[in-house]
C-alpha cells in the first residue's frame, strides 16, 4: 500500500509516532490552569516566570501558545473601565444637567433627541451622515437630514425638516401634527 501511494516505511512510522502540540505538552495543562486561577490577570510571560519558580522550565513561546490552544486567557477577570472626567461631571451635577430627568410625565413631542449616525457605503471608500430628530415617548422621527459632514448645517436642516412637519401650539414647547 505504500509503495502504491508512493511513501516510503521511514514517512510512514514517523508520522504514525509524531504527537499533537497540546498532547506533547498535556504535562504542563495542571500546572497552567492552576497559575490562571491563582492568578486570572497573569498573561503568558508572568505565568512563564511562575512556572520557572515552581522548577519547570519551558520557553515562552510554548506557553504562549498553550495560553491560546487551551482558552486559557478567557479566565482572565475584565476590569471595569475608569469612570470617564465627563460621565463624574455629569453625576456631580446630577438632576441640573439632564433636564428630562426632572420631568414627572414627559407627553407626545414635548421631548426630542438627536443624533448624527455615520452610514458607510461603496465598500468602506465613502461615507454619509444621518441626522434623525426622534420624539421621546412615540420614538417617532419627526424630521431628518442626510448629508456628507457632520456639522451645524446638517443639524439646522434636520430641524427645518421637524419645523416642516410639526408646528409649535403655545410657547411652552409642545407641538402638534399638521395632519
């Protein structure tokens, strides 16, 4: 069968002996999922210098490598991010800031965000930007814009468009459709 395949015996025993990496290093699999649960944050050159001080020495790239073959990063604990210096200001100041927060009940377009979304196209080589204006409580877009830039004019003309479809009805800030 080999000289029909064309292998020769010497191939064929050596392939037949020759072990998968994680079976050649399956000795070292206790020792690492000890390290990274003793310690979830050590990556593969702190677990590299624990694995020294216990007497075992092997190179890093080996257990670089066992790190990824035996999922042995995702142990790792995710650290909450820092508070950012806008998201602390903006718990400071509290209720003065967010002036929705304030209101008791909040009714139909006396509430209305605004957003500029970026929408890619032709493969990734261009881009537009998407200006919605959408009512708090009906979540219903009331005027919007498309344009190349996300600037003052493209936000100016998404409210000439929610101008265009609704009307003011008093000057405490309510509106009412032109249907």
């Amino acid at each position: 069968m080999l000289a029909a395949l064309g292998l020769s015996k010497g191939t064929w025993y050596y392939g037949q002996r020759k072990r998968s990496y994680e079976e050649k290093y399956s000795g070292l699999r206790k020792p690492l999922l000890e390290i990274a649960r003793a310690h979830p944050e050590y990556g593969y050159r702190r677990t590299n210098a624990e694995l020294r001080d216990r007497g075992i020495q092997v190179n890093r790239k080996v257990v670089a490598r066992l790190h990824t073959s035996w999922d042995l990063a995702v142990i790792k604990r995710v650290r909450k991010p820092k508070t950012s210096s806008i998201a602390t200001l903006l718990k400071e100041t509290g209720p003065r800031v967010n002036l929705v927060t304030n209101l008791s009940s909040i009714d139909d377009f006396e509430v209305l965000y605004m957003d500029f979304t970026e929408i890619l196209y032709r493969k990734g080589r261009a881009k537009a930007q998407l200006m919605p204006i959408i009512d708090h409580s009906s979540k219903l877009v009331v005027g919007h814009t498309l344009g190349d830039a996300d600037n003052t004019e493209l936000a100016l003309e998404a409210w000439r468009s929610a101008k265009g479809n609704v009307h003011m009805e008093s000057f405490n800030g309510r509106f009412k459709s032109e249907n």
